[in-house]
C-alpha cells in the first residue's frame, strides 16, 4: 500500500501537542452567537402546521409556510436548542448542489440532473435573497469553493472540473506545498456562519409570526379528529395540527418507515485562533474560498469573519448502534491526526493554536442526498438524510414538504429525486460491519492512488458507492 502526503510530511509530535494544548471541547459557532430561549410546550395548542425539528430543515419550513401564506398558525417544536444539532456546528458551505455533487446526482439520476443543478442554483440563490431581504446578519460570501489536488493523481480528476487552476494558479490563491493544482467553482458555493444562520431563521421565524418551542420532544404521533394529526411530548404538550412537517434528520425518526433510512456517522472539527496579519500573508487566501482536497477521505477548510481556520473531516466514525450522543464528540485521536493534516497543509503556521474541537453526526443516507415523502393520508411529510450537505440544500427540502402537504402536483413532487426512496441501512450488526468495511476500503483507495477495491466497485454498481 501506498502512503498519503500526510503521511509523508508529517509534523513533529511537538507540533501536534503544542497546537492542541489548550483546545477546550465546544462548539466555536454556537459560543460566537446570542441564543435567544424560547418556551416549551405546556398544554394543547391548535396550528395549521406544526414542525418537528429546530434545524435548517424546520426552521425554513417555518418561513417558506409563511411566505406563502402568512395567515397560516404555524408552530416549530425542538427537543433541545434551536440549531444546536448539525446546524449549529457544520463547516458552513452553503452549496448549490442538491444531489451532495454532480456525480452522484449524474449517476442516480442522469436524465433529471441538468434541471436538479439549475433548482439548486436558484435555491441558493434564493438563499442569498432571503439573506438580504431580512437583513440576516449570517458572514455570508459568495466566494465559491476551491477543490485542490494532493497527490498527482487527484490532478487528473480536477482538470475535467470547471474552474481548473494548474499548479501555479492554486498557490497564487492559497499557499500550500501539498497543493498540486486545483478547481474553483465561483458560483456554486458561499460560506457562512452556521449558528448565526440558525439563530437568524428563528428570527426571522417568529418575526413572520411563528410560535417556537424549545426543550419539547416530541414523543409520538398521533390520529387527532376530523382527519388531523397530533403531536405529543414527553412533558404532555400536545398541538392538534392539520399538516405536520418532520425536520428530525438523523434522530430517530417519529416514523417507524423511516428508522433504518439514515445513520449517524461522526464528523470531527479543529477551529485555530484567529490569525495575524503575517500568519494571513503567509497563506494568500485573499478571496476566502471555502477549500477542500480531493481524496475519498477529504478535509474541508475555511476562514472565519475573524480569520480563524475551521479544519474538518477526513475521520468519518460509526459507533455501534446508530446513536446519536455526546460522548461521540471527543475523540482524540481523531482531532490529533486533523492537527497534524493540518501542520501538514501549512507548515508556515507551526504555533497556531486549537482553539475548539468538537465533533458532529453526519445525517447519512445510502443516496447521499436527502430524501422525502408523506405518511398519514398526506398529512405528514418529511425530509432528512442529507449526508453531511444540507446547510443549502435543506430551504429546497422545505420546499419539497410544503408542496407535498399541500396536495398539489409540482415540478419538485414530481422529481424522480424526490419521488424515488434510498435503500435502508440493515440492522446492527450489519450496519456496523457494512460502514467500517467502507471505510476501510476508502482508506485503502486513497492509499491506492484512488484506485477502489473491488468492495467498493460492487458498492458502486448498486447505487450506494461513497464517491464524495
Ligand atoms: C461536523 C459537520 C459538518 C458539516 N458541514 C457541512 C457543510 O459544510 N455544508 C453542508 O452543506 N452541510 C454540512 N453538514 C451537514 C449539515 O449541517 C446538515 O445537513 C444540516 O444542518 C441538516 O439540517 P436539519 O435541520 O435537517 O438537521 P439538524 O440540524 O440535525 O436538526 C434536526 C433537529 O431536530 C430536532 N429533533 C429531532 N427529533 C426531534 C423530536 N422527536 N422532537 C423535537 N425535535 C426533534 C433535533 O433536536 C435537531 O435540533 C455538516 C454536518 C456536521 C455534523
């Protein structure tokens, strides 16, 4: 087997615990943020529609019913904080793509994928208009995302990209030696701040007359009267709906279909202390980008509005039993080798310092994008399943439940991408056995010059290949 350019130029131990002396176990985004407390829920509430779920995917669903019909007495319930989850903690790459990529798109569905990437770019779009209409207040830039070339064979899989910048033209945009050439798509991409977006959806919620209640778990679901559906919380809170929206992701879902369709799979974060001046010269990095390489197993990297570097990825952890929980979220190993990758990228910056590690479940589906539908005679829809993109693309996912709930026939309801459902995962112990041994073999390929074994080939043929 071979070697990576992080194993190859690795950095002194000294390095590594030097940097991460002093790194405490929190959430940079979500301290960086005032968090507004809303109530729980006490006694039985009426709603037109009711949300179950405090994220992106529940909290544009608020808004999106809103706009539409501001009449609407629309309620979002959250088990715990408005976007404490995977919404408070992402990268914050707000992408075009609805379909995590074009390759994954072109294969599932290659006669729909030229009209689903013009639908993700107006959804950002969108997004970008949403922002500026309610002076949201969320470090958006629409600086694109630059993808960069580490070992020689990731040069020939970036020059069929758009965008493809050689050797030359990748450091003139970001100074790393490991960097051998790169692709950057201006258009498709912009960064932001994760928390700030989730607190300023809520904002903007309840400014358009949303009710959001924190603290309320919703425990189950139920036949209500007349054809509508209730929603019932572990502390006896109860709203009597007529359409219910399920923005739950990754947790288990309120509906038994749907409790093999997404597994957790943990994701780990570096955020450094902001840099000086020299430390920024030091890199380029003027037009801020949000950067990732290109193996099977990738990091992503970006600045923040005060020039810290978020660094993340690579790790990607299932822990037996699908759950979701805190003690998932420190891992020193994993946060050890993305101190080291990172020294590995810029040797220049030998005594920056961690600031933050944490860590974060990935809401993975065997299609890699979201999926959708309805239960209840229509009555209930959801939307989930994002693996690990969905900071964009979960405004369209409220889209696509808003349509489905109010009955009508749409372009969105009728795409073969939202009408078609992912494969479940199996039940433990194969769900565990099955991911390792995928990561496994992705580890292998990047060891390989990308060449996959032939695990992951079969993956591939039968649609559930992990090819991003
Ligand atoms: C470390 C990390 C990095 C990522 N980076 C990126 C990135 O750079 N770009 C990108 O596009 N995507 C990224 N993602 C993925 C992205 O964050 C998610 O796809 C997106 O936030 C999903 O939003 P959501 O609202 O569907 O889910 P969540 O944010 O998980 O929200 C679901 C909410 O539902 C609530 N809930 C669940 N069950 C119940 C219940 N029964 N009752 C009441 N409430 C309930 C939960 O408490 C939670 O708040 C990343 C994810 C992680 C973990």
């Amino acid at each position: 087997m071979g070697t990576t350019v992080f194993e190859r130029r690795r950095p002194a131990d000294a390095v590594i615990d030097a940097s991460l002396r002093d790194t405490a176990l929190s959430v940079f985004w979500l301290e960086d943020v005032p968090r507004p407390v809303h109530p729980p829920l006490s006694g039985t509430i009426a709603a037109d529609l009711a949300i179950v779920g405090g994220g992106y995917t529940g909290l544009w669903t608020a808004i999106r019913a809103k706009e539409r019909e501001p009449d609407r007495r629309v309620v979002l319930l959250e088990a715990s904080r408005i976007a404490w989850a995977a919404s408070g903690r992402n990268g914050g790459f707000c992408e075009a793509s609805l379909t995590h990529g074009h390759e994954n798109g072109l294969t599932r569905w290659p006669d729909e994928i030229d009209r689903l990437e013009e639908l993700g770019i107006e959804n950002l779009d969108g997004i970008a208009q949403t922002v500026s209409r309610y002076s949201m207040d969320v470090d958006f830039e629409r600086t694109g995302q630059l993808a960069v070339a580490v070992e020689p064979h990731q040069v020939e899989w970036l020059r069929e990209e758009e965008g493809f910048l050689d050797r030359d033209a990748v450091q003139a945009e970001v100074h790393s030696d490991t960097f051998l050439a790169g692709a950057w798509e201006k258009d498709s991409c912009a960064m932001l701040h994760p928390a700030k977006l989730g607190m300023e959806l809520a904002r903007v919620a309840v400014d358009l007359g949303v009710e959001i209640y924190e603290n309320s778990l919703v425990r189950s679901i139920e036949d209500g009267d007349a054809g509508a559906v209730t929603l019932v919380t572990r502390d006896g809170g109860r709203v009597r709906a007529d359409a219910v929206a399920l923005g739950t992701n990754v947790f288990p879902s309120l509906l038994k279909r749907n409790r093999l369709m997404t597994v957790p799979v943990y994701d780990y974060v570096l955020m450094t202390e902001p840099l000086s001046s020299d430390q920024l010269a030091s890199i380029g990095w003027s037009n801020r980008q949000g950067l990732a390489d290109s193996a099977n197993q990738f990091h992503y990297y970006r600045l923040t509005a005060d020039n810290r570097i978020l660094f993340g990825g690579y790790d990607a952890v299932y822990h037996f039993g699908g759950k979701v929980r805190p003690e998932y979220e420190d891992r020193a190993e994993s946060h050890r080798r993305l101190a080291s990758h990172f020294f590995t990228t810029f040797p220049q910056l030998e005594g920056l310092r961690f600031t933050h590690r944490w860590a974060g479940a990935i809401d993975s589906s065997s299609r890699f994008c979201a999926f959708f539908g309805t239960a209840r005679k229509g009555r209930v829809a959801y939307a989930s399943g994002f693996t690990g993109l969905g900071v964009g693309a979960a405004r369209f996912a409220a889209d696509v439940m808003l349509d489905q709930l109010s009955g009508e026939k749409t372009e969105r309801t009728e795409l073969a991408m939202v009408r078609e459902k992912p494969i479940p995962f199996p039940p433990e112990p194969v769900a565990s056995i099955g991911v390792n041994l995928v990561r496994a073999a992705m580890d292998r390929a990047d060891h390989n010059q990308g060449r996959r074994n032939l695990f992951l080939k079969t993956l591939d043929a039968v649609g559930m290949g992990f090819d991003s």
